[in-house]
C-alpha cells in the first residue's frame, strides 16, 4: 500500500501540464533522435541534458524530459531498421533480422504497428516491474561481478547459432571478425597499440556508428544499387498498415516472455539493450523450432527484441535510483543529470527525493502511452518511405548515413573506413555470412575484453574466479547447453529423416 501511495504522489508530479508537455515534447524528439542512424539514446539524452539546465527546469521535470526521449529514441531506432535495414542504434539490430524482410514483402506497415505496440508492452511491464521489484533487483543485481559479466557474454555468444539456424560455422567466423574489429586501438591496461597500422585515426578503436553505418547502411545501398532499374520502386506496400488480431495472439506470449527477460537484463549494470534483444531473439528463434521463418520475416522476431530493448531500457533505471551506477550508456548521462541538481542517486533516494523518483516512474506510464498513440497513426506515412523509387532512396540514406558518421570525429578518415566495412559487409552478405553476429561480436568484444580483465585483476591472475561463483557454475552450464543443442537439433532431425526413409520403403 505504500508503494501504492508513493505512486499516486508520482503521478500527481507527472501529470502537472508542464511535465505532460516536457514529456510530448521530449517522445517527439527522441523518436527523430532514434530514426536518425548512429545517433542512438546516449546522444539524445546528452544533447538534452544541457537544454533542460539551461532553461532552469526542476529535477523531477529535467529528468521527465530525459527519460521521455530515452523511450523516444528505443521506439524511433525500429524504423529506420525496419525500413532502411539500418538499426538506428545496436539494440535495433536484432529488428532489422525479420523486421527488413517484412517490409520487403510489403508488410511495412504491419512490422511498424507490431513493433510499436511491442515496444509499448515491453515498457509497461519492465516499469510495473521498477514499481514492484526495485529495491530486491538491486540486490541481486549487485551480485555480478567481472566475473560473472565476462561468462554471461560468453553466453550470449554461445547463442548466436539460433540466430541463424543452418549456419553455425559462417555464424561463428563472424561473431570472431566482430571480436577482431573490437581490439582495434589502444589497448586500456597496457597503453599498446593494436592493429592500427600506425594510423593515429584507429588510436581509439573503431567507432560502433561507423561499424554499424558501414556494414548495414553502406552494404544494403550496394545491394539496393544492383537491383535498380530506372527507377523502379523498392517494393510495394500491401493496403493493411496495421496488425490483425490473429497475429497479435500468435505474437502475445513473446511480447509477455520477452518482456520479462529484458527488464531482468536491464537489471545488470552494463548489460544492455543489445544483450536483451538479441538473446530474446535466439530464445524464440530455438522455441519456433522449424516451424518458425526466422529471419525471413517472422512477427515474432519483430515482437520478440522490441519488448525487450524497451523493457531493458526501463530495467536500467534500478540501479541508478536505487544503487547510483548505471544500468546503461544512457542511464550514466542521466546519473550525470542528477549530479548537476546537486543530487545523489543511491539507497537514499527514494527517502530524500520521492518526488523526483516516483515521478519519474510514473511519467514512464504516461511517456509510453504518448508514444503508442504518436507512432501508430504515423505507420501509413512511414510505410510510404519503400514506395520512393531506388533512385532517390539510395542518395538520401548515403547523406544520412555519411552525415551519422562524420558526427562521430568529424573526419574524412572515418567516411573512408566506413566505405571500406561497407564493401567487406557487401562481400560478407553476397557469401551468406550474417551480419548481426559481426555487430554482436563487436559490441560484445570490448565489454568481455574488459570484465575478463577486471576478473583477473581481482584474483591475482588467478583463473578460478571464472567459476568459482554459483552465478557462473549457472552461466557455464548455460553454455555448455546452447554448444550442444545444435548436436541435439541434428541428430534429432537424422532420426526423423531416417523414420521418414523407413516409413517410405515399408
């Protein structure tokens, strides 16, 4: 009943006219902040955050702003990636997998209204969740260490093969030229440099807006360009632009199982929206079994890694109120924000400041219902985005993609790298390698680079610390599992080949 109370006091902050219009405000740019590639949640927080100090708004109201186009920008990065295939962020990459591919068969508009309604499902839940759940899932969440960081990323690679079924081996090679591409630059603990050819450009690695630009935007205008003819039309678009209720049933249960496995990432500091959406993803993919189309155009692979990229990105906002650290990117530029109004994020929060806390959950609720009722009247006019004749799509995502990248350092070298991912992610997709892998080998790499070495650090160089926690005997056995199930599948599928032989010749 407290809790009750408590947010009851929320939404009497949340619902002041100001806080209402700061959050319209802030779901509208966010979802442009999102569309746009390579600039992602991180970069529309942080070029918000000094507005709202600036015009002297109050914290509960700065952090309304904040979180309104944090949620934007999850729902906006699903359109470019739906449309363009070119994930506005790394959490959308999983979308483009089936979301592309709808949209190629002219079902734009019914990707766009499930992914919106999945975004929207995966919200509610992870903040029920925030309401509910927050100062238990702190706890726990402190239990993970490096160590158990280092595992679950080894887990998470260990779970690319159901992203692509038949493909183990193309799947593997490029997860591994992910994790290649992830130790390009400086190396942290030792200060030497790796791969960089003595290019002082490559000193700080290679940035994920130019990986991501260059191998998903860059190498989809390739392909865009070898099948253009004098202005044909990219595709065209069926009548229905919404879902039906029969595919809202059949995506019901992932929507709800999706949803609740992200908010529990988004619990782990660091894990991320990427790391939800895409082990949700392989989750529904194995469950599918060889009756699902994954990664031909799938609702459930659509609905799958939208609720839970938006349910991690609530998810995230526990251990910032609750502990100080930051569930994310974002979350750590919001940590900031609050530094800035002189308050300290922590277990006293929740005493000292209930007004700014439960007003932010509470303007979750209200910033997710704006957002639905924004973007699914849109549908029909971004639907409208593949009827433009290939001719003038190609050029306009060339600027947007070359516009993204420059951002990043504002140099010509990094539009020449981005070219040249571009040809090798052409290459790679012409050969039937998947490209996802490479970008989760990538995202991945430096984060385990980093925890492994942060274990190590901690047990003296001493190994055992990889296993000698109940979280990573779990996490281990975990992995063993996902190594042997492409075996189970096969061996399976033989006896069935066999049976079906026997059958035959009887």
């Amino acid at each position: 009943m407290e809790t009750l109370h408590f947010l009851m006091q929320g939404f009497d902050v949340a619902t002041r006219p100001t806080n209402l219009l700061v959050a319209l405000f802030g779901a509208f740019v966010g979802t442009i902040v999102g569309l746009l590639p390579g600039l992602g949640p991180i970069n529309g927080v942080a070029l918000l955050l000094p507005l709202a100090f600036a015009l002297g708004l109050p914290p509960e109201t700065a952090l309304i702003l904040l979180a309104a186009v944090y949620l934007g920008c999850e729902y906006g990065g699903r359109i470019s990636a739906i449309l363009l295939n070119v994930p506005g962020d790394a959490a959308a990459v999983m979308t483009t997998l089936d979301g592309y591919p709808l949209a190629r068969q002219g079902k734009a508009g019914i990707a766009l209204s499930l992914s919106a309604v999945s975004s929207f499902t995966g919200s509610m839940i992870a903040t029920c969740g925030v309401v509910l759940f927050a100062p238990i899932l702190a706890k726990w969440a402190v239990a993970f260490g490096p160590a158990e960081y280092f595992v679950l990323m080894i887990f998470a690679i260990a779970c690319l093969g159901g992203m692509v079924g038949d493909k183990p081996v193309k799947t593997l090679l490029s997860a591994l030229i992910g994790l290649a591409l992830a130790t390009v630059g400086v190396d942290s603990t030792t200060g030497v440099y790796r791969f960089t050819f003595d290019s002082v450009s490559l000193s700080d690695g290679i940035q994920f807006v130019i990986v991501v630009i260059g191998f998903f935007s860059v190498s989809e205008i390739l392909l865009m360009l070898e099948n253009t003819h004098n202005g044909q039309k990219a595709v065209k678009a069926s009548g229905r632009v919404l879902f039906n209720f029969k595919e809202y049933c059949f995506t019901f249960w992932t929507m709800i199982r999706s949803s609740v496995a992200g908010f529990v990432i988004g619990v782990l500091p660091g894990a991320g929206a990427t790391i939800a959406s895409a082990m949700t993803y392989m989750t529904e993919k194995r469950l599918a079994g060889d009756s699902g189309k994954f990664g031909d155009g799938d609702l459930r692979g659509v609905a799958a890694p939208e609720s839970a990229n938006n349910a991690s990105a609530c998810g995230s906002l526990i251990p910032m109120l609750t502990l100080g650290v930051p569930g994310s990117g974002t979350t750590a530029v919001m940590i900031g924000a609050l530094t800035l109004y002189n308050i300290t994020p922590g277990p006293l929060l929740f005493e000292q400041q209930p007004d700014v806390v439960w007003g932010l959950i509470a303007s979750l609720f209200i910033g997710n219902i704006i957002l639905l009722v924004m973007n699914i009247p849109l549908v029909g006019l971004f639907s409208r985005m593949l009827s433009v004749p290939n001719w003038v799509l190609v050029p306009a995502i060339t600027v947007i993609s070359m516009v993204g990248v420059y951002a990043v350092h504002s140099t010509t070298f990094d539009l020449v790298l981005m070219i040249a991912l571009g040809v090798f992610g052409y290459i790679l997709r012409k050969l039937d390698f998947p490209l996802s892998a490479v970008i989760l080998g990538f995202v991945l790499g430096e984060m385990m680079e980093d925890n492994l070495r942060r274990a190590l650090s901690i047990s003296a160089g001493d190994l055992g610390i990889l296993w000698g926690s109940p979280i990573t005997l779990v996490l281990w056995a975990l992995v063993a599992l996902m190594l042997a199930l492409p075996g189970i599948r096969w061996m399976r599928r033989r006896k069935q080949i066999k049976a079906g032989a026997d059958a035959t010749a009887a």
